[in-house]
C-alpha cells in the first residue's frame, strides 16, 4: 500500500510539497479607462472594480509595483455619442488609450503595458467588427483593427492584444507593426470562446451588442479542438503570446494548448463573470473569499498558464505577498 497521507498531516508538510504557486510576476491586471477627469466609478456587477480617467489611473498603477505586479491591460470606454457605425474612435491617435498609453510609460516606464485591439467598446453597434447584413464583415474589419494597433504601439505599448476574433487579425496586425518598424509584440486572443462568463465586462465596458450574440466569430465552447487550430493560426500569423479565454470553465484547453504549444508563454483570462461569482459567493458566506481565489488561481496555474489576467490580482498579493 503507497501511504500518501504522510505528504498533508500539516501545514507545514504541505507546503514543503506544493510545487505550484501564485507570483506576482504571474499576473496582468486589467484596467477600464474612461473619458473625463477625478474619475474612479465602481462598476455595480464587478465589487471592488472601477472605471478610471487617466489621472485616477495613473494613481492606482502606482500602487502596482510595490505589489511586484509589473504587468497591465486597458480597456477603453466612451460615451454612448461618441461611439458610431466604424468605432473611429478607437482607432484616432488621440484615443483614450493611447492618451493612457503615452501617460503611464511617462510615469511608469518599467510597467509593460498591453492593450485590447477590438471595436466592440467603440462601435454604435456593440459588435466586434464592421457590419453587413447583421453579422460582422471579416476582412474589411481588419485594416481597422491593424490601425488600432498601429496607434497603441505608436503611443508606446508592449503588447497589442486583439481579441475581436477576426480571421487574420494577426497578420493583418502584424503585417502594419512590421512595415512602420514597430516593435510591439502581439497577444493574440486566440481560442476565445463564445462564454456566458463575459456578462459584467460588457457592463463595465458598455460594450453590450445591440443585437444578436457573437456566437458567429467567438468560438463555440462545445468544440474540443478548433481551439488549438486558432492557436496554431495565430503563430502562423505572426503572435508572440497566445491565450485561452476564459479561464476556469476552459482548464483542459489551457493545459492542451500549453503542451502543444511550449514554447509560446500562455495567457489566461479570469474573465469578469468568472470574478464576479466567486466574489459574490464569498459575500454571501458561500466560502472564504481569499482561499476561493487562491484555490482558483491555483488551478489556472496549474493547468498551465504562464501568466493570468485577473481583477483579483491586487487583492490576492495584498492578501498573499
């Protein structure tokens, strides 16, 4: 009889044997940064979450490297009357984001800073790319996702992360940063699946359809293995960095796609539904809220992310550290 118990009879023992473990350097931590000034608005499904104009933003990065969190992701928000068929907002040179950009690395030159390539938070539509006939136009979508990332790297971000889930939307990307001799690396949103976890973002982002679902680009979760054909894709195109999105409700993908793909560091998105209900159980005494996340976290890890995107990073290193 192999006795296994010996390796848990304390904490001390168990902790001697756990050979996975949450780092800061593990952690990307989003930001929704919003037009205006002396802004910080919590967002009601996201507890603990806000929206912040540029000048509240730069106060709360700074609170990130005393963390050892080293790592962000902006997301943009605008006014319902500034958004419009073509989400030409999103890709001005003078965008909130890139204002956010060119602001933190004035401030924090050292934080690597990575930005959402996606119209859905600019268009009058809600939806990820141009329209035609009520669904998305594939190809004339991706000059306006490359110009998007074109801005973001001018303005001096790391990363362009696309996410609208374009075919080709890598090498479209790739191809503008190559040609302007940019060096921004490209984390590519590659198996993205079309999940019910995404619900509180949409709130935070104001990026609700207004019709239909994406269901005909993001990717169907009941498929076992066109997420490791996007991710093949994506290299191919040309990304740096892959991820696989959401998170908890997709471990075996992120395991999948870490042993097909080794050599390519592997994001994972603890995305807002994902956040919101393990907050939200905690509040309701369902479990303890520090160990749910460190159990899920965990997990995540486990499985075979190299890094994770998570809302809960500041709380978990805050707690954790």
């Amino acid at each position: 009889m192999k006795r296994f118990r010996p390796y848990r009879i304390s904490q001390e023992i168990r902790d001697k044997y756990a050979d996975v473990r949450i780092i800061s350097s593990d952690f990307i931590y989003p930001y929704f940064v919003t037009e205006g000034e002396n802004i910080r608005a919590e967002i009601a499904s996201m507890e603990g979450v806000y929206r912040l104009s540029v000048d509240r933003l730069l106060d709360d990065v700074g609170e990130l490297p005393p963390l050892g969190i080293d790592k962000i992701l902006l997301f943009g928000v605008i006014p319902d009357n500034e958004k419009d068929e073509s989400g030409s907002r999103g890709t001005s040179p003078d965008s909130i984001i890139c204002r956010a950009v060119k602001a933190i690395k004035r401030q924090f030159p050292a934080i690597t800073v990575f930005t959402d390539i996606c119209l859905c938070e600019y268009t009058s539509h809600g939806h990820c790319g141009l329209l035609h006939h009520q669904d998305v136009n594939n190809d004339a979508t991706l000059p306006l996702l490359a110009e998007m990332a074109y801005q973001h790297a001018v303005a001096g971000a790391d990363f362009v992360a696309p996410s609208a889930m374009m075919d080709g939307q890598v090498e479209a990307i790739r191809n503008r940063l190559d040609k302007a001799g940019l060096s921004a690396r490209i984390l590519a949103y590659s198996a993205k699946y079309a999940s019910s976890f995404y619900g509180p973002f949409r709130d935070a982002a104001g990026s609700t359809p207004s019709f239909g679902n994406r269901k005909t680009y993001q990717m169907d979760y009941r498929t076992h293995d066109q997420g490791l054909e996007e991710i093949g894709a994506d290299i191919e195109e040309g990304a740096d960095w892959i991820m696989v999105k959401p998170a908890l409700a997709y471990l075996d993908m992120i395991h999948r796609a870490s042993v097909r793909f080794p050599d390519y560091p592997l994001v994972a998105y603890q995305v807002s539904g994902e956040y919101s209900m393990l907050k939200n159980g905690a509040k309701q005494g369902f479990f303890n809220e520090q160990q749910i996340f460190l159990e899920s976290l965990t997990a995540i890890k486990r499985a075979g992310a190299n890094h994770i995107i998570s809302y809960y990073a500041k709380d978990f290193l805050t707690h954790f550290h």
